[in-house]
C-alpha cells in the first residue's frame, strides 16, 4: 500500500532538490570560469540520485528546476533570455536525457518493489511449507508410536 508523504515531507524533499539544484549551478558556473565545456553535467548525478531516492515526481522536478537553472544562468544572455538555436538545442537534449534518466530509474525502482514483494510471497510460501512438513512428520512419527 503506498505511504502518502506528510507535508513535512514535502517540504524537505523541496529544499533538498533546490540545495541539489543549486551546489550543481555552482559546480557548472565554476566550470564554465574554467573553460569547461560540459556545463550540464553537473546537473546529471543530482538528478539521477533524486529520482533514485524520491521518485518519479522529485526527479522530474529536478529536471525541471536544473533547466531554469540552466537557463538564467549558464546560456548568455544572461536571465531568460531568448537563447541562440545551438544554446537552445543543447538545453533540448539536456531536459530529454534527464528525462530519460528519470524514466529509467522508474523502471528500475518499480521493478524493485515488485521483486520485494514477490520475495516476500515466496519467503512466506516457503516458511508454510517447512511448517507442513514439519507437521506431517511429527504426525507420521505419531502414527508409527501409536502402530507398534
């Protein structure tokens, strides 16, 4: 049965993915001063350990705020500007694959809970089972007692 969040639990989940958000717009302005080139990168393991720890719903809005943030900030000119065609489409490409990184890492934790739930099932069939065995036994051994 799935757990509602409480609002507390909301609201950390939101600061902790603007704290993400934010280290990462850091990490990619520090880059850029650098000469570095990659300046979404940054933002690919935040999003991936959002989606990793708090679902489909955190990682999108990872990816969402990572692309604002990208956008004030990291594509001249400065604020939210209209962005050049190459800028844009590497904005494009960014949201798409982070994206997609979301979606793979749904996949994966449903698959999880599917698994553990299964497990569960099994691991409940196979206690059952060791306890009719038991049973039978203890009841065959009464049975040749009482026989002989």
């Amino acid at each position: 049965m799935p757990r509602h969040p409480r609002l507390a639990d909301l609201f950390l989940r939101c600061v902790g993915i603007c704290a993400c958000v934010t280290l990462s717009t850091v990490l990619a302005i520090g880059f850029t001063d650098f000469g570095v080139t990659t300046r979404y990168l940054p933002f690919l393991p935040v999003i991936a350990v959002c989606s990793m720890l708090g679902g489909r719903g955190t990682g999108f809005a990872c990816v969402f705020l990572s692309g604002m943030s990208c956008w004030y900030f990291l594509i001249p000119p400065d604020g939210f500007g209209i962005p050049t065609r190459t800028d844009a489409t590497h904005l494009f490409i960014f949201l798409a694959v982070s994206f997609f990184v979301c979606w793979i890492i749904n996949l994966q934790r449903r698959s999880n809970d599917e698994l553990m739930q299964e497990n569960f099932e099994l691991g409940y069939k196979v206690v059952l089972m060791r306890e009719i065995r038991a049973h039978v036994k203890r009841r065959s051994a009464d049975l040749r007692l009482s026989g002989s």
